[in-house]
C-alpha cells in the first residue's frame, strides 16, 4: 500500500517536472505567479517587524488543513509582537491540496506554498522583517529537517542573487526544531504529555503509536532513533505502549506486534487503540493506519493473522495491509477496528503542540544563525 502510492507519487512528479523542463516559459510563468501570490499575502498581512513561518511537510485533507488553522491561530496568540505564517515543504501536497485530491470527501482546495516563496516575500522592499524565525513542524529532525535547515541556507546566502545582500546582512534569522529534537528533553516531555491523555487506555489495553520513519538511507542526523527512545520513555510509564513507523526498518507493523507478543499482551484479547505520532492526520493516519487495505489476494476471501503475517516481505513488513486490518486480523489476539482509532495528529493536541512553541521560544532567545556567505557552516 505505501509503497504504491509512494511510486505513484513518484510517476506523477516526474511527469510534472518532465512538463516543466519542456516548457521553460510556463516554468517560469508559475514561479512568478506564486511569488506575486505570496508577497500580496504578506504585503497585506504585514502587523509587525519580527515573523515566524512554520514549516510542514503538509496534506491534502480537511483535518490536516484545520490543525494547520488551529496552530497558526495558537501562534498568533502566544507571540502577539510576530506576524504568523504556515509553508509546506511537500510540493506534491501543495498541488494535490491546490487541486483539490480530497474534495470529494469535503475538503477545501488550498493554495500552500513552498518556505523560499515566502522567505522571498519576507525580504521584499517595504517589508523587510528585522527578525525571522522558521520552526520545523516535523516530529523527528530527519530528512524533512534537513531541506528546512537547506532553506534557511540558500535564502541567507542569495542562490538566487534577486535579494538584497545588505538586508540579508543584517536580517536575524531563528531556527525552532522539531519535536523531538533531543532525548533527555524532548522524548521524556512528548512521553508523559501523551500519557496524560491516553492512561486511560493504556491501563486495560495497548496504545500504539505509528510515526513515519525515514527510510535508512536517508536516515538522516540517525533520527529514528527517536522512535524507539520514545517507546521506551512510554514504557517506563506503563508497558502498554508502543511506537512503530510505516519507513523505519525494523519497526514495521510486524515488529511491533513480535514486542508486544513478547510482552505477552496478546493472550487477553485486549484491544489496540492506534494514533498517529504525526503532526497530522493525514494520507498515513488514514490508509496506513485506519484504512481498510489488505493483500489484494485476501480480497473478498476470509484470512487470518496467520495469512497475513505470511506476506512479511524481505524487510518483515506486511504491504497493501494497514495497521488497523492487521492488528484486528483474526487470530492476532486482539481487537482493533473502528472504534480503537484515534484520529487526532500532535499538532491537535494542545500539550503536544506547546512542545513545539516552547521550540520557537527558545529559538527567540537563542542566538541568531550565521548562514550569512557560508553555505555549510562548521
């Protein structure tokens, strides 16, 4: 299941790009088009001095569009003296969401654009904001952290050279990190503020929570690692909990399912209440997690658990499978169905999101970046 979509994604960006790279005017023409879009947005909008532009890697569905909303909206509140602005980094979000890939299930057709349209548009002539902070929406500090950081640097180095060196000079630039950015800190705080809401649960019966991972060779800063210290802050709390990802190897669905049958928590028919340990709930939260795929072979027939853990590719996943069908698959010793999904992505939780606006905060008191004529900083 992920795997296609991945590949489909894939084709259609490749498609997309090949369209452009044969039509350099129309290229060009969209460039001016989103920059012009951009700068009118911050012309108007401009309050104050000092902005922050949050970065995601973004979504197509109405859900995520409103935790956006709600973020953007608690910012707004907590840094009153900031003009507040949301990126995505995904540009297949950003057409998808422009296009309107969910609209048949009620969601709103977006226009999203990528952090340098806005970076742009914070250094035009009378705007020019003194102070600039750009925090990371991303859970771990991965690869998607990594373009976030690569943004920052080709605006305070002018790759473009169509900004003003003397501004770029003086401008302060502030970088807020993503949510579990350290291991003492970070996973300890995200651990007991996601206790606080789900002991309930994990008292009688098992909460898994399922991030994205990054695949190994792009595992970046080897920020998986994340993953599995937070499963471990979790169970210093109570054993009941569990983190798996959809693209971190030995973390796949199955793995988690062989921990907790070690734990022997799948001998009382306990139910598993899934989350997503995502900034939304987007695509993932709703095929991956509690969508209603499986192996196309099982189609219309009945299996078991037994069936499906028999599909285990080469890496130990099991495809086209999502963790709600496989956690409540016959024979796997739990329940698990509609009922124990919580939709909600972290940026929909409160406490969870004060996590990373503690981030912005301290990025405000920090010392500003030196990215200024140094493209890779020691």
């Amino acid at each position: 299941m992920k795997k296609t979509r991945f590949l489909a994604a894939a084709l259609l960006a490749a498609l997309t790009f090949g369209l452009v790279a044969c039509d350099p005017m129309n290229e060009q023409y969209n460039y001016n088009a989103y920059q012009r879009a951009v700068n009118e947005t911050v012309k108007s909008q401009k309050k104050n001095n000092k902005v922050i532009l949050l970065v995601a890697f973004g979504s197509t569905w109405q859900q995520a569009f409103d935790a956006f909303d709600a973020t953007v909206d608690a910012y707004k509140k907590a840094f009153p003296s900031y003009d507040v602005f949301l990126s995505f980094s995904s540009a297949i979000c950003i057409n998808r969401a422009a296009a309107g890939e969910n609209a048949a299930d009620g969601a709103e057709v977006r226009n999203y654009y990528a952090p340098p349209f806005w970076l742009t548009a914070f250094a035009q002539k009378n705007v020019m904001y003194k102070e600039i902070v750009v925090q990371s929406l991303q859970v771990i500090p991965g690869e998607e952290y990594t373009r976030v950081i690569n943004y920052i640097k080709d605006f305070a180095n002018n790759a473009n050279g169509d900004l003003d060196d003397d501004y770029l000079s003086s401008v302060i630039l502030k970088l807020g990190v993503p949510l579990l950015q350290e291991e003492n800190s970070d996973v300890k705080a995200v651990a007991q503020a996601l206790d606080a809401l789900y002991k309930n649960q994990a008292s009688k019966d098992v909460v898994a929570f399922m991030g994205h991972g990054n695949p190994d060779s792009y595992d970046t800063y080897k920020a998986n690692i994340r993953y599995t210290q937070l499963e471990e802050a979790l169970q210093e709390i109570n054993p009941h909990y569990f983190v798996g990802t959809v693209d971190m190897m030995e973390n796949f669905k199955p793995h988690v399912y062989e921990r907790m049958a070690e734990a022997g928590l799948n001998k009382g028919n306990l139910k598993v209440y899934l989350h997503p340990l995502m900034s939304i709930d987007g695509d993932h939260g709703h095929n991956d997690m509690a969508g209603d795929d499986l192996p196309e072979k099982f189609a219309g027939k009945s299996y078991t658990f037994a069936d499906l853990m028999a599909e285990a590719n080469e890496e130990g996943e099991v495809e086209d499978c999502s963790w709600k069908v496989f956690f409540g698959a016959n024979g796997s010793g739990f329940t698990c169905n509609n009922s124990t999904m919580i939709e909600k992505g972290l940026l929909e939780l409160p406490t969870i999101r004060q996590i990373w606006m503690n981030h912005t905060q301290n990025a405000i008191n920090g010392e500003p970046l030196d990215y200024y004529h140094s493209k890779n900083p020691e």
